[in-house]
C-alpha cells in the first residue's frame, strides 16, 4: 500500500458515511448489504463487514434483529449550559449540574457508604480504602433522561453531621457550597475535567443508546481552600448533548 493510501475498508467506511451525511442515504433507510457492497466497491466479504462494523461503531447506523442494517436518525446535539455555582433552590441539585434556568429539570438519587477506589482517593487526597458517601443520580428533562452522574464526598468531613447525606436532612438537594457552608467549609473553586470514551452497557441503559456509543464524561471536584470536599463523575451521550461553559472576563 502506497505512503497515504488508505486500506480499503477505511475507503469503503468513508465512502459510506459521506453519502449518509450527504443524504444520499437517509435517516433510517437499509445500508447496502454485505454482497451488495462487495459488488459494488469490488471488494472481499472481509472487507465490507469491517466497513459495516466502523459505521456501526460511529453510531450512524445500527442492527434490527431480522431485518438489517438501517441509516439511524442523529439527534441534533442540545446544550447543556454550566456557569459554576448556582444558588440553590427547588431544583437546586439540577441547577448545579445545568446551569440553565430555562431547563426544569428532575432527578433521581441513590447514597451508600463505601470505602474509596484508589482512584477516587487520590482525587479526593485521602488514603485508599477511607469511607467516602457515593450518591448515583440520574437526570432527566420533560422525563428523557440526560445525565448520569455519581458523586463522593469524605465521610472524614461530613460524617455524623446534618449534611452527611447530599439528598436528606435539612439541606438535602441544595449543593454542595451550601452545604459544607453550614459546616463551615467554604467552597472558592472547583474544577471541571472533560474527556470522552465509550459508554457503559449500563450506562447506556439507562440513558437510552447502545454500549459502545460514545459518551462525554465531565469530572468535577469542589475544593475548600485547597481541600477537596466533593469529586463526581458526569456522564452524558456525546451525539445528544454538548456542555457549553459561560465564563467570566475579569
């Protein structure tokens, strides 16, 4: 193979998810079937299946049991809009998550004592195995599901105090500022990671798309004075959704 000349299933692939982008191939018609795409690029069965399989990858088609291989439908992406600390209010645990007013939001949530993965530790700066409460969330909008995110707090700080559970108590749902506020840690900076890789089959379960899809993960941590008080994990599609930041100039 010459310098700069694509394998040939990288040629079939491209050629394939032009004309979908194109419209050639539209939303849900059937993508040409293995033979046809062998007769028609002059190509090996071997060949055709490994386009077909990086289309599938890419999300822009997918299986139905029985009947083929079909165009799927992509969503245009909506926003999810982040502007750090929000005050809290009947929506507050939303709020701090989507920063965008014109968004009701709702939320289910689940918290567990648990004994810190070596990973979390490290961003929480605590020894491997200390207890840390983990809550689950999962976030919908007009009932669709939107995000998943999973948080952990040090029980070293919250434990047996009236915040020590982010959802019950007398400051459940209003954030983590206005809660570690009431046991007098003061929140001055967070900072927000954002990288991408496939999503989980459970994840994706719960988000409505198929295991493999890409996802975008935003991990957050809150710190008090250098301390961090509260790192998660946001999850949510990356062909559904992209987070738009609005930042001060100062």
């Amino acid at each position: 193979m010459a310098f700069g000349e694509q394998p040939a299933y990288l040629r079939v692939a491209g050629d394939l998810r032009q004309k979908i982008f194109d419209g050639v191939l539209p939303p849900h018609s059937r993508l040409p079937s293995q033979a046809r795409i062998r007769a028609e690029y002059g190509v090996s069965d071997t060949v055709a299946l490994e386009a077909r399989k990086i289309l599938m990858a890419e999300g822009l088609v997918e299986g139905r049991s029985g009947s083929g291989t079909y165009v799927r439908e992509l969503p245009e992406p909506g926003r999810i809009v982040r502007a750090g600390y929000r005050p809290s209010g009947s929506d507050g645990v939303f709020r701090q998550e989507q920063a965008d007013d014109q968004v009701k939001g709702s939320w289910e949530s689940c918290s567990e004592q648990q004994e810190a993965s070596a990973a979390v530790a490290a961003r929480l700066r605590l020894p491997a195995g200390e207890r840390v409460m983990q809550t689950r969330y999962v976030f919908r909008t007009d009932g669709e599901p939107v995000m998943l995110s999973t948080s952990w707090e040090p029980l070293s700080l919250t434990g047996r105090t009236p915040v020590m559970l982010p959802e019950e108590g007398p400051l459940g749902g209003h954030g983590v500022v206005e809660r570690m506020a009431a046991i007098d840690l003061v929140v001055d900076n967070v900072l927000e990671e954002i990288g991408a890789r496939p999503g989980l089959a459970e994840e994706m379960a719960e988000l409505g798309g198929m295991a493999g899809h890409c996802v975008l993960v935003i991990r957050r941590t809150f710190c008090a004075g250098g301390l961090p008080v509260e790192t998660a994990d946001i999850v949510l599609p990356a062909d559904r959704y992209r987070p738009a930041y609005h930042l001060p100039v100062r």
